[in-house]
C-alpha cells in the first residue's frame, strides 16, 4: 500500500481543518465512490487511494483520533525538519553521514606538523618478532625425500 508517514486528510479530502462534520461526510462518500476498487477495475494505486480515504476519514471524524493526529502532524511541522537552520557543510554532513563523533580538543588538527594529535595509536617501526616453531613434526614441513639405492 502506497502510503505517506503523515498524510494531510484534510486536503486529501478536498477540505479545510474548519469544515463541519456534514462537509467532512459529503467530501468522503465523494471520495470513496470516486476511488473505490469495484468501480476502478485493479487500479493498485485507486485501492491504495481508497484506503488512505477511509483512513482520513476515521481519524476525522473522531474526535479523540483527530486531536491526536493533530497533535502529531503539528509536532511533524514544528520540529521534524532536518533543514530548519539550513543545510550543514560538508564535513558535518560527513559526519553525520560516516557516523563520526565530534572530535575534542586533544583531537584537533595541528597546523605545524600536518598530522591530527591522539587520533591513531602509534605503531613501532619494526614489526614484533615470531615466536620459534614449538614442533618440526609440522604436516606442512618440506617432505623427505628418500632415494632408492
């Protein structure tokens, strides 16, 4: 079913958030016949038209549902959107994007030596020594070759 996160059921509907309750049920039995499956054949996209009719029309009509949808689409209007301050710049939108935490102040970039302080562990020039073999009886020794006299 083809559906949005938060559907505008008023305008879905055709109608204002002021309309009476007679306009509301005018404005759905419009709707329900004009998208209703019987009469469209098997339209997918009029059956998911239908569903979402239906559903505003149950929230609309009911007063503790409307209040409540009301409450959250204010909420979705108000504070939901990522580009209320604008867009971020490029190395935020990184961040964001790779996951990477803001770095502190021990971690920040040092101009004179081109290298950021505390980022990486630092490795010793030589790699540490192999242990000897514990055993020669290793089933991927070289194989004795044996020399008929």
């Amino acid at each position: 079913m083809t559906t949005t996160d938060n559907p505008d059921y008023w305008s879905l509907l055709g109608l204002s958030p002021d309309s009476n309750p007679e306009q509301l049920k005018r404005a759905f039995r419009r709707e329900a016949r004009k998208w209703h499956p019987d009469l469209n054949g098997n339209d997918v996209k009029a059956e998911d038209r239908f569903k979402l009719v239906n559903e505003a029309y149950a929230v609309l009509s009911d007063p503790r549902k409307r209040q409540k949808w009301e409450e959250i689409s204010e909420y979705n209007r108000m504070g939901n959107d990522p580009f209320n301050d604008g867009f971020p710049d490029f190395n935020q939108y990184l961040d964001v994007v790779l996951g990477i935490e803001h770095k502190t102040e021990s971690n920040q970039y040092n101009e004179s030596t081109y290298e950021y302080e505390n980022e990486w562990p630092v490795k010793s020039s030589s790699p540490p020594a192999m242990p000897p073999p514990e055993s020669t009886n290793c089933i991927f020794s070289k194989p004795t070759v044996v020399v008929p006299p």
